[in-house]
C-alpha cells in the first residue's frame, strides 16, 4: 500500500517533521525540503504502480533531477504534519516538469519546481516507458484505502 492519494492531476504526499529533520534553531533544515519533494515524487510514481524499484528492473530507468527552483516561504518546525503536493506541469519525451508545494494546513511553506530526466543504467537520456507516460497522461488512480478530496 502506498500512501498519498490523487487529487485531479495533483498527488499529495502527508509527512511528519522528525528531530532528525531540524537544525538548531528547531527549524526544518533547508536541503531536508528536497528530501520531502523527492519522497513525494517517489510516491506520486508508487501510487500509479510504477517503484524506483519496479522502473529500474523491467524497465532498466531511473531518474535525475536535472533542474530545481525553490523559494522558501516559512518555516517547518518539529512534529509540524506536512503535506507534499506534487502536480505534473508538462510531460516530455524524457523529463517531467513537476511543481512540489510543501504544506502545513493551509500554510505553503516551500514551493519548487523540478525538472526530472528519465535516464538509463549508463546514465543517459532515455525516452519514459509507454506504460509510465500513459498512467502519468491520464487522471491517475486513487490510492487504496482513501478516497474523496483533501480538505485544506
């Protein structure tokens, strides 16, 4: 079971801010909100049924963020309950454009835009699997064991 669910085109991807996740001031360390993006993005692909793991064996892919973009809105704090909201902008040959907005209630705390590429064992661009690009080009599905909007 994965979690997260499909909201239209939008996945969302509810965390917890941990200890570990802070830095002295008690504040969510700037680069552990890549950390929160990237398991996002992680789950948005499990719940269409496709794991790094899965993509990488039958399929010989993986992916590398090419680009990031950040702007840091305010801060996360420990034991704050998040929400990652991963939206898919465009759909390439061999990149998604992704929006990540990271949440606490109706707060946005971090909003990125990345840029991933689809690449092979050796590291080069290769074109997304057909079975990939159509699970991403249509609605996607719901999550088992959820159903219904996010309530803001």
């Amino acid at each position: 079971m994965t979690i997260g669910f499909h909201q239209g085109i939008t996945h969302s991807f509810p965390l917890r801010v941990y200890y570990e996740d802070t830095d002295a001031a008690g504040m969510v360390y700037h680069a552990n909100y890549l950390k929160f993006a990237e398991r996002g993005r992680s789950e948005m692909l499990r719940s269409l049924g496709f794991p790094h793991r899965k993509l990488a064996a039958e399929d010989g892919v993986g992916f590398a963020v090419r680009r990031c973009s950040v702007e840091y809105l305010t801060p996360a704090r420990l034991d704050d309950a998040l929400v990652v909201d991963t939206t898919l902008l465009e759909l390439g040959a061999a990149t998604l454009n992704l929006r990540q907005q990271i949440r606490r209630g109706g707060d946005l705390l971090a909003d990125l835009e990345v840029l991933v590429a689809c690449i092979g064992r050796d590291g080069r661009p290769r074109r997304l699997p057909s079975t990939l690009r159509a699970a991403l080009a249509s609605d996607g599905p719901r999550c088992d064991g959820l159903s219904g909007p996010r309530t803001p």
